[in-house]
C-alpha cells in the first residue's frame, strides 16, 4: 500500500512511502459489503469527484480488523449523489450525508466538510463543504482521519490494497498505539462531550493508550458530560461492557473521573475501585452481566438498596424494561444461589437453571465464590442428563385444564406448578400421567 502522509512535507502536501499493514483475510460478508463501496467510489471518480474511504474501517483495514461498514466522503455533494445514483436517502443532506442503497448494502456517503460551532454540544450549528484536507481536521481522534483510496492498487501480497491520506498525524498513532484527539483536544471535546467516551472505548478495544493531553482534557471535561442525553451515554457504555475489553475501559472511566457521571452517582468523582468481578466474566459476557458485575466492583452495598440501584441505572443508561428486569434479577439470583441452593429442590433447582437471570448470576459467583460455581455447574450437568432434562415442555396447559371441565380460576396456577414440578422430578412422564395428577389434586381441593 501506498501512503500520501501530508504531515511529512510543507512544501509539497503529498509525498508517497511504503506501508506493510497488518494481513487481513476478507471475511465473504465484508469483502462484498467493501466491493460495493468501492463500486460507489468508481462511479464518483468517474464523474470527476475526489471519493475515498473513510473513518473506522480505514482504521481497521490497517489494524487488520475487519470492518463490519465502509463510509465514503467525498467533493461530491448531495445533489450530485442523489442524480448519480438510483437509491438514496437523506439523512443529514444539510450536513452532506446521504446513504446510497446498492449490491444489497447502504453505504454512507458524506460531503468533505468544515463545521462550525456546537452550540447544542452534539451538532454543528452550521457546516461548509469543502475538500479532504480540512474534513480530516474536523473529526475527532487522528485514527478516525484517515483516507484510503481503493481504487489504485499497493502491493498484491499487502492484504490491503489502496492509497492512505493521512493529514493529522493518524498513521504515527496508529503504529504507536495512542489515540489522540485531532488538532486541540479541549476543542474536540467541547463541540461534543460524548467524544470522552468514544476515545476510552477506542483505546480499550484497540489495546492502544490515550495521548496525555487527551487524557487530561477528558478528565477536566468529565461533569460536561452530565449535559450529553441518557440514550447517547448509555449506547456508549453498552458498546463498552459488551466488549471483552470491558474492564481496561471501566479502569479509564474511573481513574479520569467519568464513572460517576455516568452512572449518575452521587458518590466521589474520582473514585476508584478493584475490578475483580468484571475482569473475571468470560469475553462473551452480555451486557447486563457486566453492568452488574461493575457494580458489584464498585461497592458492597445491602440487598435492600439493590433495587433503588437497578432504577437509578435504569434512568441513566436508558435500560430497556427487559434489562432493567434482567439486572434485578440477577443482582436477586446471585443472593438466591449462594444462600438456598443446597436446600433447592430438583424441581427448584431446574427452574433456576432455566431462568435467564442464571447464567450471568453464576459467572459473576464464579469469580466471588468460584468453589460454590464450580458445584452448581456440576450439579445442572447431572440435572440436564435426567430422563426430563432442564426445562420440558409442560405436559399440559390451561387448554387441557378445560377441557377436562375445570373452570378457570386461581387453582389453575397452582395446579400447574405442581404438574410442572412433578414433572420436572420424573414422577409423571406422559400427558395421561399429568392428567391423572390433576384430577387427585382437584379432589383434594
């Protein structure tokens, strides 16, 4: 690949070296997803438009990601998008950003642009379009800045084939692993305070380490980002703890200030805790065990207070009903498991298993009582291999409850639990056994 560093000259904007990017083998979906933007990039130069690629996929080509979207910017503006191709859609036409639907994917396409002030910390109030130099100095981190021309061929055995434009400096931070805000890092971060977040979950995923000076600026702009939405932060940190490197990017969020912020605590700012818990979970861990496993991390605090918690995060993450009832339930299967569980039954003890609140409850007790863990996982091996398994499908229903005459009332509920237990201990095996069941239980009402 060939590199067109404008950082390396002031007399001439462009000079050409050699690059021995990281081999990156396509995967099917992302080679085509690549070929058809490409494709949209062909028709742009055709037409006599500069277009490139840019952004996180040029960043991740280079690491040797794999990209899972590809972003075109170009001199072209939205006019001459909508007349080039059939189907477009105006997303942010007055900010020059149109997505172009073709080969079965939607690929971005944005103007170059310069923008002005920030005035609701989130948008620019107004954006002038302009070429490719001065849109790299509007983005926010360095190895966010990078152009890559698909369309001119580098080296065959390079894995990645094209031309990089670099203006800012991005190619250095990449090599040295630092992401470092483009141009005056305050600057950055005051025409949006979300960008703190971007930069911590960028350089936790990546490996890499925050420049010193962006480091700082996102700590000094830490009680800023209480004025950033809900949605917007909890979108962050979703992205964050669904990571595997969930706790390099808690460890930042707390040592720079963030977390309490965050997580809308009262508590001491720059508070620190271990992050025993959330460094244990598996890397697949989902969301809202981590979520909890951090919160575990973050202090001991009584059973009674854990539902006041689940609703605090509930507002400032924006949690979906469904993980604010999952996060509660983990937090009450983690006290459940560790106090009841030698005395559960082995209808009660199926239950538990089957429930979705117990997988992430019993990796987060791997890690405070890994002896305890290790038992129970032994014990559902043992469960799952019974004639009944885990979790049958009931024998019967409230259909089958009728139709045998009963009216429906409370004693349906009951009666079915006790059908369903029966069941789940191997003491009936067939719908005649259930219905047998049912008929003695009814008597004895």
């Amino acid at each position: 690949m060939r590199i067109v560093d404008a950082m390396e000259s002031t007399k001439k904007r462009c000079v050409s070296s050699r690059y021995t990017p990281c081999r990156m083998s396509h995967e099917r979906s992302t080679s085509s997803v690549r070929d058809a933007a490409t494709n949209i990039i062909r028709r742009l130069v055709e037409e006599g438009f500069t277009a490139y690629f840019a952004g996180g996929c040029v960043r991740d080509e280079l690491l040797g990601l794999h990209p899972q979207d590809y972003d075109v910017a170009t001199e072209a503006k939205p006019d001459d998008v909508r007349r080039l191709f059939r189907h477009t859609n105006e997303v942010g036409a007055v900010f020059g950003v149109m997505l172009v639907r073709t080969e079965g994917f939607t690929i971005e396409v944005a103007t170059f642009r310069e923008e002005g002030d920030y005035s609701d910390r989130r948008r620019p109030d107004k954006v002038h379009f302009t070429n490719a130099e001065h849109d790299a100095e509007r983005r926010d981190f360095t190895i966010n800045a990078l152009f890559l021309d698909p369309l001119e061929q580098g080296a065959p055995d390079s894995g990645v084939s094209g031309v990089v434009h670099d203006y800012v400096g991005g190619l250095a931070d990449l090599r040295n692993g630092v992401v470092r805000a483009v141009g005056r890092a305050s600057d950055r971060l005051a025409e949006d305070h979300l960008r703190g977040l971007r930069g911590i979950r960028f350089a936790a995923r990546l490996g890499f380490k925050l420049d010193s000076e962006t480091a700082k600026a996102i700590g000094e702009d830490a009680s800023e980002l209480a004025g950033v939405s809900r949605e917007r932060i909890g979108h962050e940190i979703r992205r964050m703890l669904s990571h595997p490197s969930r706790a390099s990017a808690v460890e930042m969020l707390e040592s720079l200030g963030l977390a309490a912020t965050v997580l809308d605590d009262d508590g001491e700012k720059n508070a620190r805790s271990a992050l025993d818990v959330l460094a244990s979970l598996p890397e697949k861990s989902a969301f809202v065990s981590a979520l909890a496993a951090w919160q575990i991390d973050r202090g001991a605090f009584s059973e009674a207070a854990r539902d006041e918690l689940v609703l605090r995060l509930r507002s400032a993450l924006c949690l979906t009903n469904e993980e604010r009832d999952l996060l509660r339930n983990v937090f009450r299967g983690i006290v459940r498991v560790e106090r009841e569980w030698r005395t559960m039954g082995i209808a009660q003890r199926k239950r538990a298993a089957s429930s979705a609140w117990f997988s992430p409850a019993l990796e987060i007790i791997a890690s405070t009582n890994p002896e305890l863990a290790a038992s129970v996982r032994e014990n559902i091996q043992r469960l799952s291999q019974t004639p009944s398994g885990l979790a049958p499908i009931p024998l019967i229903n409230g259909d089958d409850l009728e139709a045998e005459g009963y009216s429906p009332g409370p004693e349906f509920s009951i009666w079915l639990t006790q059908i369903y237990d029966a069941q789940l201990e191997d003491r009936i095996h067939s719908r005649s056994d259930a219905i047998d069941l049912l008929r003695s239980l009814a008597a004895d009402r």
